[in-house]
C-alpha cells in the first residue's frame, strides 16, 4: 500500500508535465504554423496592397484627366451657350466686349489660359493667350488635331450639344481644348450656317500637373514623352488616336513598406503571441488608415462644390443622415435651412457668369463666418445653399442665425468695380430626435424658402403642416391657370381713371380675373403669384395686355394703364412682345400706360433704365406705382423718365387716421410736380378723400368712389352717359 501511494503521486505529476510539454510542443507547434502563415498572409496583404494602390493611381490619373477636360467643357458650354455671347460675336460691334468675356478671361485663369474665335470657314477673328493677344495661325498653333474637334463640332446631330473637346499638342503644350458653336442659351441661331462662329477654349496641362498630384495624391504624377516605357502609365490620346505623352507616377508600395516594418517584429515575436497580433493588428491598422485616408480624400472632392469649396448637394445628403442619426442616438434635433438668393439670375444676367461666379463666392465665405462651428455648409447648386446643425435651442439659433444671415444681405457686395444688390429668401424645418428622416427634412425647409419667397422674400419662414396643403392646392391650381391661359378662359374688367378737373373719365386700369371652373372666382392676389413663380406671368400679362388694346379702340381718347410684373420686365423679348401686340391690334401706343412698381428698378437699375428706354421708343408711357409703400427714392423718379406716378392707396387711407397725412401727400405731389411729373391717386372711397387729392395737385384720380372694376360693356355704356351730360359728378 505505501508503493502504491507513492506509485500514484508519481504517476500524476509526471502526467503533468507531459501534458505540459504537450502543450508546449504544441504551443511552439502552433507559433511555428501561425507564423508561417501570418508570414505569408503579410506577403500576400503586402502584394495586393501594392495592386490595389497602383490600380487606384491609375484610376484616379485616367479620373483626373478626365476630370480636367470635362471642366474645360463645362467651362466652354457656359461661355458658347449665352445669350450675351451671341448678341455681340455677331455684331459688328462687338469686338470689345468679346476680348473683355473671352480673350481678358485667358489671364491668370483656372478655367481656361487659351481662348480663340473662329467662323466656319477657319478664320481666326480673336485669339489671346494669358491674356495677351495672339497672332497665330490656328493651325500652326494646334496642329492637325484641332480640324478633327472642328468638324465632330459641326456634325449635324439634334441628340447632342454642337461641341467638341479633346487633349491636343499646342506650341506652348499639351492642352485640353475644345470647340464649341456660340449660340443662345436655348440653342437657337440667329444667322445663317455660314455665319457660324465657334468658340475655341484651351487649358494647359503642362503646369498643373503639379496640382493634379497634389490634389488626387498620386506621388511623382508627371509628363513623360509617348516612348518611355513604364508599367506605371496612362497615355494621353488625340482625337485623331495619336498618343501626344504619358503621365507617369511613382508607385508607393505600401504593401512592401509595411511588411518591411513586420517581419523583423515577427521574428522577434515569435515565441509572444500576444505581441506578435498586437503588432500585426497595429500594422493592419496603420495600412487600412492609409487606404481609408486615400478613399476620404476621394469622397470629400466628389462631395465638395468646385466653385464655392462647400459641400455639394450629394455632400449635404451624405452629412445630413449623419446629423439625424446622432440626434436620435443623443435626443437633440436638427436644424436645417434652406437659402435661395433673391436677383442673382438678375445680376449674372447684367454682368455676366464671371462676376456671378465672384458673387457666389463672395456669399460662400459671408455664410461661413455666420455658421456655428460644428454646422454644415452646403452649395445646392445655382444660387442655393443649406445649412444644418445639431442643437437643442432649435428655435432660439433659428432665430438667431436667420437674422444674421438677413442682415448679411442687407448690404450690397461690391465685386471690383460692380455692386451687386441681392437678398436671401430662407425657409427652416427640423428633425426632433432626429426623427424626421433627412429627405423629408430638406423637402420641409425647400417649401418653406418658397413660402418666404411667395410672402414677399427676404424674409425666413418656417415649415408648417399646411404648407404642405398649400403646395398641393398650388399645383393644382397652376395647372388650371395654365390651362386657362391657354384657353384665353380669362378675362378682364377695367376700373374708371378719372380727371380730377371735371371729373370726368379719361382712362382705366384693365385687371385680369379668372372664375376657376369648380371653384368659382379666384382673387387675383391668389393666382398672380402663382403665375410669377411658374413662368406663366408672360404670357397672362400679355393676355391682359392684348385683351385690353382690342377692348379700348371702341372708347376714343380713352388710355389704358396695365401692370407689369417684374418678371416679365426681366425677359428679355418682353420689348419685342408689347410692339407685337401693338401691331397687331393697331392701337396707339401713346394711349397705353404700363404700370410697374420700384422693386425691380432698386435690384436692377442699369437693365430697367435700358428696358424703359426702349419701351418709350415704341411710344409707351411708364408709371411708378404703388409710390409710397416700399423705399420711394426721389432718385428714381430723377433716374428712370417716368411719365406719370401713382401714389399707393396707403398714403389715401390715412387721411382718416393721421393729422399729418395730408402734409406728406401734399410734399409728395410736390416733388412729383417738380419733376414734371403728372400725379395719379389710387383708393379713393370718399368725396373728402377726393377733394383733398384734388387741392394737393393729383391731376387723375381712381378708387371704389369712382366705379369699381367692371365690364367693357359697362365702362361704354359709363362714356355714352358722359358724353350726353353737360355736367358730370362721380358716382359711387
């Protein structure tokens, strides 16, 4: 029994250090296997490493020359595609303002440092070179490459814009270029084929190169000649298939450097597991940084706005789900406001894309100073912007940041010698909680900044539920305006003007109105925004304006006063649309007065002043009305000519309410006086309020107390009556 006892502890213990030394024998076993094996996967991670990044360089080389003639094509499509640009390269006066847009342009650009202008015939009649002119044969200079971009330009193919672009060897380099027809926006010509002219641009590769490698992180990206040979390589082509260089680039080998850095920590780890996936973890690490550093830099240019440097539509997406999903995780909410400038299509109209590009600018650095930190910032595209945070005083930073960015507008932005004047119309919606998706959120705050656009711009509104019950009656009723317009389904009544002295009519004021089917009369103070916001304005007010000519000729020495809108002061045919309707229903024009109120004179004064210069031409008189209710500058009554002022119906109703309304009136028909400007009065409902206009010097005089607005068939019937009494007194 003692052999037996001490048989056993032997037997234990001995089992126990075999069992130990199994394990060792294993454990050794298993560091030898693993790190064969981590050896070899680091040799493999090292190899596709190295594939994976030389595959990207040469994506991202192939994108970046991609990318650079696409821009030079973008550029060049808003150049040729202008209405300015086809107004003055096909007038013979237009040399000047064709070197000042195309050829001065040429200096000091990122968009272009080449820019020429040729016909169809091959001749060159403008050409600069950094802002210098140039005299070269286009041929000399581009080579045979150019008349292949040349006559692609010129296919007759109705499925694709007239242009061209391409990389071509110039004297100074190799450049993207490209050939563009110069037509209107809209693409229509307005000279024969063989008066085409085409715009040529061209932008050097040469010197930036340099940028490229910087900007897409391609180390060592430079130009080689077409013959060297390098597996690290992407050939630039001519479109006559002629390879003019290729761009080289240094491979990193990330893989190798990495497995450089591991294996000496590998050997010397072997027999500490725990250091050896430490270490290789670390390395692993390290090595999807870098990779994920390289795919960041990508993603932020693809979500960024080239001209301002925000984030891009797609950015704002992208960032927005971010701020919603941290609002649900930590309860707080979003904010997000939507921007719209108010006359930016006005000032690129005016001054050209050049200085709407500075202006953009200009706005995208102003927001910048005025956000939180830690907010989005974001170019939606044209005169557009959003900004979004993550707050929990919603509505106190609303408030707040609204204010300062209306504020922001208030003043003018002066860019170099130019002063633009432009305001911001801004709708808010949130997220509580995050809890409204991202989507929804924008869509909110878009319908809001039209709310504020349609309740007067410049101003911020914030979403409500019945916007949405707004916006689906809009569109139902813009789609039966239109129709309706199409249908001529309107119609007009004319409310009496009257001479003070005597008291007789002497004119009227031809107003549109519409009984929609189903619904009955619609007021006009409801679909006329309407149709201002959806382009139909042109059209209803030349409706008005034909309708009211035909109507008038039958009511001798009678004239007609119409309101225009400023949108249809904004289009450019609008001159060309009044003489058509004065031709046609062969009225005399100096028997039609167009209304039309400041607003657009204090955003656009130079193209008003041009616009009522050529409306006067045809014969027209121009009235300012609503004179009294908004800025009322002296200096346009000075500026712009008018040929009669009509004083807002504010100024009359407070004859009853102030004691020193009738000094104002009185000092306002005064200065109307002299500036030999005669005076109309509007919103007369008493005989007093009459009487008083009258002594302050109104010549004309138009309110309820005279007629309200009524049938043609009436206002005859109204002159007949006139014309058979010896005296006339107003009627209610």
């Amino acid at each position: 029994m003692r052999f037996s006892s001490r048989l056993i502890p032997q037997t234990s213990e001995g089992r126990r250090q075999l069992a130990v030394a199994g394990v060792l024998l294993a454990f050794a076993f298993v560091v030898m296997v693993v790190t064969s094996i981590v050896l070899t996967a680091i040799g493999e991670v090292a190899r596709h490493a190295n594939i994976l990044d030389d595959g990207r360089s040469r994506e991202t080389t192939n994108g970046a020359l991609k990318t650079f003639r696409f821009q030079l094509k973008a550029t060049l499509t808003d150049y040729a595609a202008w209405d300015d640009a086809t107004r003055y390269v096909y007038a013979a006066d237009g040399a000047e303002w064709i070197v000042s847009n195309f050829g001065d342009m040429t200096f000091d650009s990122d968009l272009f440092d080449t820019a020429m202008i040729i016909d169809s015939e091959r001749n060159v009649h403008m050409a600069y070179h950094d802002g210098k002119p140039m005299q070269v044969s286009i041929g000399d200079y581009f080579g045979p490459a150019i008349w292949t971009l040349f006559d692609e330009a010129r296919k007759p193919d109705t499925g694709r814009d007239p242009d061209a672009t391409g990389f071509i060897r110039t004297q100074d380099g190799i450049a993207a270029v490209g050939i563009s027809l110069i037509r209107k926006k809209s693409g229509e010509i307005l000279v024969k084929e063989e008066d085409y002219r085409y715009l040529v641009f061209a932008r050097h590769l040469n010197n930036k190169v340099a940028q490229l490698s910087r900007v897409y992180v391609i180390d060592g990206l430079h130009l080689a000649p077409p013959e060297a040979e390098s597996v690290f390589s992407v050939p630039i082509v001519d479109p006559d298939g002629q390879t003019l260089a290729k761009m080289l680039w240094t491979s990193r080998g990330p893989g190798d450097a990495s497995f450089a850095q591991v294996r000496p920590m590998v050997l010397v780890a072997v027999g500490i597991v725990g250091c050896f996936f430490l270490a290789l973890l670390l390395i692993g690490v390290v090595a999807m940084r870098r990779l994920k550093e390289d795919e960041t830099r990508a993603s932020q240019l693809a979500l960024q706005d080239r001209l301002s440097g925000l984030l891009n539509r797609a950015g704002l997406y992208a960032g927005l789900e971010q701020l919603v999903e941290k609002a649900r995780q930590d309860k707080s909410d979003v904010l997000l406001l939507y921007l719209d400038l108010d006359g930016f299509k006005e000032v690129n109209d005016a001054y050209g894309h050049g200085i709407g590009d500075q202006l953009i600018r200009g706005v995208a650095a102003g927001l910048k100073m005025l956000v939180p930190p830690g907010a989005m910032l974001a170019r939606l595209g044209g005169d557009e912007f959003a900004v979004a945070l993550v707050t929990r005083r919603i509505d106190r930073i609303a408030d707040s940041l609204s204010q300062n960015i209306l504020e922001f507008f208030s003043e003018p932005f002066v860019i170099g010698e130019r002063v633009a004047i432009v305001g911001a119309s801004i709708g808010a919606s949130s997220s509580p909680m995050g809890l409204i998706a991202s989507e929804e959120a924008l869509r909110r705050a878009d319908l809001a900044m039209y709310k504020a656009k349609e309740s007067g711009r410049g101003r911020f509104v914030r979403y409500e539920p019945e916007m949405d019950v707004d916006r689906e009656e809009r569109n139902d009723m813009e789609v039966d305006l239109r129709r309706a317009i199409e249908m001529e389904a309107l119609y007009v009544v004319y409310q009496p003007v009257i001479a003070a002295g005597g008291r007789r009519t002497i004119g009227v004021e031809a107003l549109v109105r519409w009984d929609r089917p189903g619904h009955g009369p619609v007021s006009p103070d409801r679909f006329i925004p309407i149709a201002e916001t959806t382009g139909l304005i042109d059209s209803l007010g030349l409706f008005v304006l034909r309708k009211a000519c035909l109507e008038v000729l039958d009511w001798p020495g009678i004239s007609i006063a119409v309101n225009i809108s400023p949108g249809q002061f904004r289009n450019p045919a609008f001159t060309s649309n009044i003489q058509r309707v004065i031709q046609d229903s062969g009225i005399d024009p100096s028997r039609i007065v167009l209304e039309v109120t400041e607003g657009y004179f204090i955003q656009n004064p130079a193209r008003a002043r041009w616009t009522i210069a050529k409306l006067k031409q045809l014969g027209v008189k121009i009235a300012l009305d609503d004179f009294g209710s908004g800025f009322s500058s002296v200096g346009y009554l000075r500026q712009f000519g008018f040929d009669r002022m009509k004083i807002d119906r504010s100024l009359v109703a407070a004859l009853d309410e102030s004691p020193t309304a009738g000094e104002l009136l009185q000092a306002t028909v005064s200065i109307a006086r002299a500036l030999g400007i005669p005076v109309t009065a509007e919103g007369i409902e008493k005989e007093e309020q009459a009487i008083a206009l009258e002594l302050c010097g109104c010549d004309e005089l138009q309110g309820f107390y005279f007629g309200r607005p009524t049938s043609p068939e009436q206002i005859l019937a109204r002159l007949q009556n006139e014309g058979g009494k010896d005296d006339h007194t107003a009627a209610a």
